[in-house]
C-alpha cells in the first residue's frame, strides 16, 4: 500500500513538472505572438497561483526558464578582426578558423568562463585575447594588426519587443594589438 502512495504521488509530481513546463511556454508564446493570454478554467487550478505557489517552490518545479529553455541564456563570443597597413579589414571572423563542432564548443565555453574572470584578473584576460588573436592573424596575408572583442548578446524583452527583431550585440571589451 505505501508502495501505490509513494507511485501515485511521485507521478502526480511529475505530471505537474510537465504541466507547468508546457503550460508556461504554450502561454508565453500566445502572450508574445498573438497579444492575448489562454484561460481554461479547469487549467487555471493547476497552474502557478496563489495556493499552488508553496508547493511548487518547495518542491521545485518553479524552477524558471531554465528548467525547459532552450538557449534562453546569453551568449558571448569572440570576434576577431584583422586589419592591413592601411586599417582596412581583411577579416573578420568569430571561430579563428575552426572548421569542427568540438573545436567550436571548446571555443564557446572559453568565452563564457573569460566573462566570469573578467572582473578579477584583466591582466590575463589581456594576454588571452593576444595570444587568441595572434594565432589566427598569422594566418591571413597582409595582415599588420589585429581586433578582439568579447561580445554578447544580449535577448530583447519580450514584452517590449517587436517581433522577429534582432537582438543587440554588445562589447564587453576589446583589445587592439599589432602583429609582430
């Protein structure tokens, strides 16, 4: 009998993580496309509410976007411009000519942990960006000097935003160096 309890609770909890993850998303996306919110009485007991608030942040399932977002977080990365004699731009480019997917995520994941050091160790976040950047910069004919910024993008809000707007692109920092 404790067994049958214990199923049918850790089921109904279940089914509640699925309806609030669906529920959630399905109503943000009439919310942002079609400016109007979805009511359906028998629903509406279940979803986020005044008397179902405790449990679902006691038992977790009011997690945020993050629980089923996909890619809702910002994303930073690198872009490295080359420059000639002249200062015109030979090339511009975000994965230093990286052709695999796992050299591309490796390169990813560096540019989310050097926003995290940003703040406590500049200095190597200068001699990073250098030695990034030189390597690539090496590599194109004519090249003199050379751009890295780190960049983010940073989402509109999506009750101000207009529809399929692009989102803004931000530079944390940039270093300019020349090609010896």
């Amino acid at each position: 009998m404790k067994k049958k309890i214990l199923i049918l609770l850790f089921s109904v909890h279940l089914l509640l993580i699925f309806f609030q993850a669906f529920w959630t998303t399905v109503d943000m996306y009439f919310d942002i496309h079609y400016n109007k919110k979805i009511d359906i009485p028998i629903l509406n007991v279940f979803r986020q509410n005044n008397f179902t608030e405790p449990y679902y942040l006691i038992s977790g399932i009011n997690t945020g976007y993050g629980f089923y977002g996909i890619k809702t977080a910002t994303e930073k990365y690198l872009r490295c411009t080359c420059y000639d004699s002249s200062d015109k731009i030979l090339n511009q480019d975000r994965y230093f000519n990286l052709k695999t997917s796992n050299g591309i995520s490796r390169l990813e994941s560096l540019n989310a942990n050097q926003l995290k050091a940003l703040n406590y160790r500049k200095d190597y976040i200068n001699k990073l960006f250098k030695w990034q950047g030189k390597e690539f910069a090496k590599s194109i004919p004519g090249c003199t000097s050379y751009k890295i910024e780190l960049i983010t993008i940073v989402p509109k809000n999506t009750e101000e935003q207009k529809l399929r707007t692009k989102p803004e692109l931000y530079v944390i920092q940039e270093n300019f160096f020349y090609l010896q």
